[in-house]
C-alpha cells in the first residue's frame, strides 16, 4: 500500500518517492549544519495542568519560517495565537524548490475550500526520530508521536528520510479498536499532505512507531540522541502572528530565553535576534 501514490478526493495524497537522491543529499548536507535543540513542554509561566507533568518532549527539534516553542503553545483556536509564533531562519535553497512544487501539487489536488486565502508553507517543524542515551549510557527509544492535530491553518505537508514509520489517522483520542480512519507506512524519501474536515479537522494522527532495520544513524549535531528517521512538516502560519523575539511580553520572553541563548550558539540569525533592541 504505502509503496504506491496515493490520491484521496477526501483529504490526503502520499508520494512514496517525492524526493530525489540529489535533493535528499543537499538536504542532508544543510541539515548537518544544524544544531537542533531539546525542548520542555512547560515552563515557569506555563506550568503543566492537572493531569500532566512538566517533561522533555521525546525528540530534538529545529523549526524554520518561525519557532514555536512547546511550551508558548501555539493555536489551539480561537486562543493561543499571540505572542508564541517567533521569527525563525529562513529556508535553506535545497528545500526552496522542493516547497513551491509542494505548495503546488497542493493547490493541484486539493480542494480550493480546503487552501485558505494567502495560504503557503512558510513554516517547518523538523522532527528527529530516534534513540535517547542517558547519563548512564542507557538508550531508550522514544521514535513515535502520540495522537494530536495540527492546528495550523490548512493542508500540511510531512517530508520523511530514513527509516519508516508506521503512521496512523485516528478517530477519537481513546485508543478505542477500530478508530483507525487510515494508516501506513511513510517511506524515506515520502511526501504526504493532508487536509480538510476529515484528516485535519476531525482526525487526530500519530507515529506509532519506527523501524529499527537499516541500522543507520544520521551524523548530525544532536547530543546524545542517535537519529534514524527525520520528518518534515511545512506549515502555514499567518505572517501576523509571528513577532520578533524582543516583542514578546516579559513572561513568555523569560520562559524562552534559554532557549534563543542556546540556538544563538550556533546560529546568526538568533543572536542577532537576541542583540535586537
Ligand atoms: O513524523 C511524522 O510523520 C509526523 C509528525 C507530526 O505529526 C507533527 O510534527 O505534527
């Protein structure tokens, strides 16, 4: 199944071989230039609700376009759209191309109902999917998501390199038998997109898990984590809700600075975020 193009008037398209081994390599090179970051769900002014803890989230990410750190949590309509969406770098050229034919084949065979007005990919979530290693040296595989949307307007589009994973809609956030709306397994090279009331709206999806068969680890500036699958997804976020990191208000500027400190480390754009008066 997941080994052939998938075309769904309902929502969903998936590409088993989107992209080429040339534009995954210049992919790949850019990505080892970056150093993706761990990060708490909560902080000092988000603390965790009742029914949860504070935690590290399972994997390192970096995001471009804008950052949205968990624990500002961004869009859970028709709340948290201000103050939590913060200027990002920009997209490298080896995936400026790959979005405009996305964004295209999107407009092609999705619903014009279902692409907002001024929709366009300017954001990026990068997963890395993997194995963590404590300060004992034990690995703990944490490859997987747990069911939730997207709430970020319009169709998403979801890039994977290595290993598969085994990926599901579901109906319902219990995990009830028989909620699965559809599932398959997204191979290296994949694009998948989604949208519309059924797979955005009303489904909730997840990684259940991630195969462990090639044996081969990223080489990629990740601290004590070794990658296997690496995940991409663009998104649209209007250009109003993201500010810069020196607009934020006192709180949520305190609950991210640790975290701007530590990208700046490696990067210009966030340390010259940081100096912005
Ligand atoms: O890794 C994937 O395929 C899905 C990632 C995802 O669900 C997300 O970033 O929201």
């Amino acid at each position: 199944m997941s080994k052939k193009v998938i075309i769904r008037k309902d929502g969903l398209f998936y590409h088993p071989t989107f992209i080429k081994k040339q534009e995954k390599e210049a992919i790949l090179e850019w990505l080892a230039t970056l150093h993706p970051i761990w990060e708490m769900r909560y902080s000092e002014n988000n603390p965790p609700p009742p029914e949860d803890t504070q935690r590290r989230l399972l994997r390192p990410v970096y995001w471009l376009g804008n950052w949205q750190f968990a624990c500002l949590n961004y869009y859970h309509p028709p709340k948290g759209i201000h103050n939590r969406c913060i200027h990002a770098e920009g997209y490298p050229p080896a995936l400026k191309k790959i979005i405009e034919t996305i964004e295209g084949i999107t407009k092609m065979y999705f619903k014009r109902s279902e692409v907002p007005k001024g929709w366009k990919l300017n954001t990026c979530l990068i997963n890395f999917y993997g194995t963590s290693i404590d300060e004992n040296g034990k690995k703990v595989d944490t490859a997987r998501v747990g069911d939730h949307k997207d709430f970020e307007l319009g169709p998403v589009a979801s890039v994977s390199f290595g290993e598969r994973a085994f990926f599901q809609f579901v109906m319902g956030k219990k995990d009830l038998k028989n909620n699965v709306l559809f599932e398959q397994w997204l191979e290296d090279s994949s694009l998948q997109i989604f949208a519309g009331d059924l797979y955005k709206d009303r489904a909730f999806h997840r990684v259940q898990r991630v195969e462990n068969k090639l044996k081969t680890i990223f080489p990629l500036n990740v601290e004590n984590f070794e990658t296997r699958r690496i995940n991409f997804t663009f998104r649209y976020v209007p250009a109003e809700h993201i500010i810069d990191y020196k607009d934020l208000p006192a709180p949520q500027k305190s609950d991210v600075t640790g975290y701007m400190e530590k990208l700046a480390e490696n990067s210009d754009h966030f340390r010259r975020a940081l100096l912005k008066k």
